[in-house]
C-alpha cells in the first residue's frame, strides 16, 4: 500500500477535550461518524456530591463521575452494551440506602436475573457484581463510614474497579469503559491518574475551597483563578486566605500547587491528532483545569498539522456568570499558556474561535454575549454564526464539526481525478511531445490520479502510451457529436477537474502538472496567461508580426480590450481571456453551451465563473511563437466576435445547475460505527 492510500484509508483522529455533560451533542456525533477515531479528554477533579463521597472514602483517588457519564453516553451511541446496563451504573440508591442495599444488588446481578437485568449479559452482570463486592470489602475493612444514600451506582462500581487495579486510577479508567463495551484509549484521563484537588478564587476575593464550591449554581461565582493542591481546603483555610486578600491569596495557592504529569497515552494521542477540540461546558471547573497539566500545551503546540478548535458557551452557567465569549478565550489561553509562564504562539494552541451569536435572543434566556470581538488580534481566528441546534441552549454539532472535519478530508482525501484534454496538435508528433512533457514536468509526483483525452485522427503507438505514467485516451477529432461524447466521459468518470489545452506547439505540456499543482477544492479555476509571461508574448508579438507594427499594435491593444470587458462588467480583470491552457471544474467545462475547444468556448467559461464571483487563480505559463501557417490565430473577427459572446453571457439567464451528483466534496458520514480501534 502506498503511503498516500495508507494516509487516506486512515481513521480521521479526534481528541476532544471534555466535562461531563456540556459536550454531549459533539461527543455523540462524532463516535457515530464513520472513520472518526475519537478520543475524549478528561479531568478527575470533580469532588460534588456522589463523586465527592467516594474520594474522600478512598483517600487517594480522582473523582469518578465525569468518566461514568461519558461512558454511559458512548455505550448509548455505539450500542455497546444492553440500555438496561447502563441504566443500572446511572441510577442512584434511594434514600436511606445502606452497605446491604448495595449487597442485595450485587447479589441480584450474580443470579439469574430477571425483568429487565436479564437483557443484560452474565459476564457483565458478574463483572458490575464483583467490582461493588471489591467496593463492599473495603468498605467492611477500613471502618470509614460512607453516605450511600444518592450515589450513582456506576461511581461504586468505578470505586471498586479502581480497588482491583491496584489503585491505580488509569487502569480503573479502562476497565470501566470495558464494562459497557467502550474500547481502553476512548476515554483518556488528562493526567497519569495522581490525586488533586480544584480550589479556586472568585471575583470577590473569595477563596473557594472545593469544585463542588465552584460549580454551585445558588452562589453565581465569577472566577478570576484556578489552582490545583493536594488537598481541598476546609471552610476555615478558605476564610484565613480569604482574609489575606485576593493577591496574596493566589501567591500562597500557586506555591501550594501540585503538577500532575500528563498521561503518556493522550500525549500520542495528541501527536497524532488531525482535530483538536476544547469543548462548551463548566469551563472552571471541567475544562481549564485539563488546560493546566504541565506538558499538555507542549504536546498541543508540536502538532502543527492539526486544526485545534474551542468552542464557546451558548448559554450562561453559575461560574462564567457575566463572562462573555471573548472573556472565555482569553481565560482558555490564560490556562493553555499556564498562566503566562509560556511562550507558545496562540494558534499554536487553538486555530480557531467558534462563538454563538445570539441575534434576537429572549432577554429571559441567558445567552453568553459575543463580547469585544475586536479585541482578538487575528481575525483569521474567529468564527461567529448562529451554532445552537434551535432554542436548546445546545450545539448543532453537525453545524459546528462539519466545516472542520471536510477540511481534513480535504487535505487527506482520495486522490483528485484530473482529465486532460489536449487539442488542436495536428500531428501525432506533438501530440507526444505534449506527453512527454507533462512526463517532465512532474505530473507522476503530484497526489492526483490523471487521464489525458487526445484529440486525434491517427491513434497513438500503444507501446510508447505503455511507457507513460498516466492513462491516455484517444478521442475523434471533435465535433458537436464527439463533444457530447467526451462530456459524458467527463462527467461520468468522476473527474473533478479537467485541464484544457491547445497542443499545437504554442504552449509547453510542462506546464500541466504546473496548472494541477495548484488545484485545491478551494478553487473553480486556474487559468494560464501568457501575459503573465512577459518576455515570451513580447517575443511572441515581435516575431508574429514582424513586417506590421500596426498588427502588432492592434493584436497587443485587443487583448487589453477583452480584460477591460471584463473588469467593467464583472468587477475582475483576465490578463489572458484567450488562454489555450486553463483548468477548470468537469462541471462548469461541461456547463458551457460552446463546444469545449471552440474559439470562444473561454468566453462562456469565464463569463459563468466570474459571474458567480468564483475564485479563479492566474498563473503564467510558457508560450512559443509558431507560423501563422501551422496554427489558426486570432483574427480581428474572432475578437470581435468573442465581444458579443462577453455581451450576451452578460445579458442572457443563467443556465442550470448541475445535478448534485457532478460534485465531490466529501461529508461526514453518519453511521452506528465504531471508534475505529
């Protein structure tokens, strides 16, 4: 396999950095998405509710919950395992639950259940059961008391996974997702797994002692500073450093911080990544924290390959409260360069900005507001429109991802099939020549698969076409019945572009790997301009009309003539509007009513191009003067002709689009697949 197919045959990687909840939409797009090797990014350092209780029973651990959620919601979107199984590991043991609640329910899922436990498999029945056994002897062992009234079961379930892997939380990760069928590497811890704790302090000056402190929707917290310590403070800590002042209160916790290493295995991850997002959610408390693991941004930065995207809040939460989109970028940079203690270039971090814009919002809605956009420096950073999926206060994720997932695919997508069509060469001489040129001219080594459609009378010798690195077609000598001929091979071989060519000796076959190596899906067209090649249409003029100044003249000026047309009535000025080497999309050559190699065939292609405002790109191309005798040249009639075609293109009503089937541009596709691992 070459290493391009082995490029394009390879899984688009995804590393999304995410919470709990807030990029649920993005997370079950993309794990549905065929060929999308995703990979969610997450932080341990959620200690509210359930989650808290079993960090503080375990002493050592990082807090389960935000891994049990999304690997409830992948299990949901793969359907990896039964929906009662994950049903059971979500739901919370009832008020006054105790130890033997929880025995009665291991024992349940040992036996032959029934109702609904028995969709669910024995081998994860026993697995859940054994896990919150492991759970259970600890709990019997060490005498530390444990509020099991509204725990989730999947938390203990994670506590006893983690007991069994030696406490080691990593492991505990992998074996959790196993559980519910979601492939180890999914779901990536941010660091190796070591304990930390999230305290934080708030515009008030306040020292907050705990994420749960953070997240507390009753308080509205405005957060100025996060830290990460090896311990969570207690309200009296919070208030002594509360007293200190805010200054000296972030002194204290910035000596106090600990570094967890970055997870080896998301660092590959990252290194290999063709996508990178920071997703929507609790920003201080599930996001930035992932942002300061030292390495991280390293590891971000060194793949200048990828796109790396943060998206910004729809609506307002409890800790951005008052923040606006702008706000949260300057904050994710803030963290992402650790604080300003790195240097590293921004776009080396994050490429682009998406933000919501609210338009005509209900006031009642607490949207987060664009902000000062004009204060971001680089506007090639920003993307502002309308992202949420109706009034759901949620992403549209194929509205946000597919832009940026079509311009990987772009950048790595099949080879591009190119038609060539050489006319006009007269002889089989220069028809060959006209190859071996492109030969020379390095068509082999570009990433595009190329036929080349030979207007001929006599077929080419079949032992010199065995000797060149592309397929060769003949095709008769064109006429209205040959020209719908060879428009039907266009279109129907799934070429996307198709170079035209004059090969009558007047332009270098060299110069077609030159007009492909510029052909991008960006593009419509690529036109070749003699003009452009000074020294040669000077000497072209010169010796043309070498006896007559007054052609000379005249030929010079009514070429000027037609640019001018076109400037005035299109806003764009063609240096060359009578090129015999130009490329163009197989659906606009064959949208033209003019047979393809007809004089004014250019002056429909460029009238339907520039009309609908598409990006063209002029390069110059190399031109040689031939005898009059050899070659058909343009006489005063022809321009003048060619005037009235610009004029009526003009006037007349637009042709009909193309059936959709004609295009290529690649969409994500959407499919019950797998992660691809």
């Amino acid at each position: 396999m070459s290493d391009h197919a082995a490029a394009h045959d390879a899984p688009l990687r995804v590393v999304l950095f995410s919470g709990g909840r807030g990029s649920g939409a993005l997370t079950t797009a993309l794990v549905r998405m065929s060929g999308v090797d995703l990979t969610l990014a997450i932080n341990g350092y959620d200690d509210g509710a359930s989650t808290g209780e079993v960090r503080r029973f375990l002493g050592d651990a990082l807090g389960p919950s935000d891994f049990r959620k999304n690997a409830s919601r992948l299990a949901t979107a793969l359907g990896s395992c039964a929906p009662a199984l994950v049903r059971v590991l979500d739901q919370r043991l009832p008020p006054g639950a105790t130890a033997e609640t929880v025995a009665t329910l291991a024992s349940d899922l040992s036996g032959t259940s029934a109702g609904e436990l028995a969709s669910v498999d024995e081998a994860a029945r026993s697995g859940i059961a054994r896990r919150l056994r492991a759970f259970l002897d600890e709990y019997g062992r060490s005498g530390r008391p444990f509020q099991f009234a509204d725990c989730a079961v999947g938390n203990l379930v994670f506590a006893g996974a983690y007991l069994l892997a030696g406490r080691r939380f990593n492991v505990a990760v992998d074996d959790y997702a196993a559980l519910v069928g979601v492939p180890a590497g999914v779901i990536e811890n941010v660091t190796d797994g070591s304990d930390a704790f999230l305290v934080a302090i708030d515009r008030d000056g306040r020292v907050l002692g705990s994420e749960a402190e953070i997240v507390d929707a009753t308080q509205r917290n405005a957060i100025t500073d996060i830290f990460l310590v090896a311990r969570p403070l207690d309200p009296a800590e919070c208030a002594r450093m509360t007293a200190l002042g805010a200054r000296e209160a972030a002194a204290r916790l910035d000596v106090a911080r600990v570094q967890p290493p970055l997870n080896p295995r998301l660092a590959a991850r990252l290194a290999a990544a063709d996508l990178v997002i920071y997703a929507p959610g609790t920003q201080h408390s599930s996001l930035f924290p992932s942002y300061l693991t030292p390495g991280l941004s390293d590891a971000i930065a060194s793949n200048v390959r990828a796109i790396k995207l943060l998206i910004t809040n729809i609506q307002a939460d409890a800790e951005i409260a008052g923040s606006s989109a702008v706000d949260i970028v300057g904050r994710a940079v803030h963290y992402l360069k650790e604080k300003g203690r790195l240097q590293t270039p921004t776009p080396a971090l994050i490429t682009h900005f998406l933000m919501n814009e609210p338009g005509g919002a209900s006031p009642d809605v607490p949207y987060v507001p664009l902000g000062r956009l004009d204060t971001l420096q680089d506007p090639r950073l920003v993307r502002v429109g309308q992202y949420e999926e109706g009034a759901t206060g949620r992403h549209d994720a194929l509205k946000v991802l597919t832009p940026f997932l079509r311009s990987v695919l772009d950048r790595r997508r099949h080879r591009r099939r190119l038609a060539v069509v050489l006319y006009d060469a007269g002889t089989v001489d220069k028809l060959a020549l006209t190859l071996i040129e492109m030969v020379r001219g390095g068509t082999a080594d570009l990433p595009i698969d190329v036929t080349v459609f030979c207007e001929t009378a006599t077929p080419l010798d079949a032992a010199f076409v065995a000797t060149l690195p592309f397929d060769v077609q003949d095709v008769a000598p064109l006429t209205p019945e040959s020209d719908r001929e060879l428009r039907g091979r266009l279109l129907q071989g799934g070429y996307e572009y198709v170079i035209l060519f004059e090969s009558s000796g007047m332009y270098n076959g060299e110069d077609i790997p030159w007009l492909a190596s510029h052909l991008t899906g960006r593009l419509e067209a690529v036109w070749g301009s003699r003009r452009l090649s000074v020294r040669d249409i000077e000497e072209s003029l010169r010796v043309k009309y070498e006896h007559s100044a007054a052609l000379r003249t005249i030929s010079r000026v009514g070429s000027h003539v037609l640019s001018l047309i076109y400037l005035a009535l299109y806003g764009r000025y063609v240096s060359d509007t009578l090129s015999g080497a130009r490329a163009v999309r197989v659906e606009d050559a064959c949208g033209i009513a003019l047979p393809l190699i007809h004089k004014r065939a250019n002056q429909e292609l460029l009238s339907s191009l520039l009309g609908r405002k598409a990006e063209m790109y002029e390069v110059p191309v190399h031109f040689y003067s031939v005898s009059p005798h050899q070659v058909k040249r343009t006489t005063v009639l022809d321009g003048l002709q060619s005037i009235g075609t610009i004029l009526w293109s003009r006037v007349r009503p637009a042709p009909a689009a193309l059936p959709p089937a004609a295009k290529t541009s690649p969409e994500p596709a959407a499919s019950q697949a797998s992660t691809g691992r």
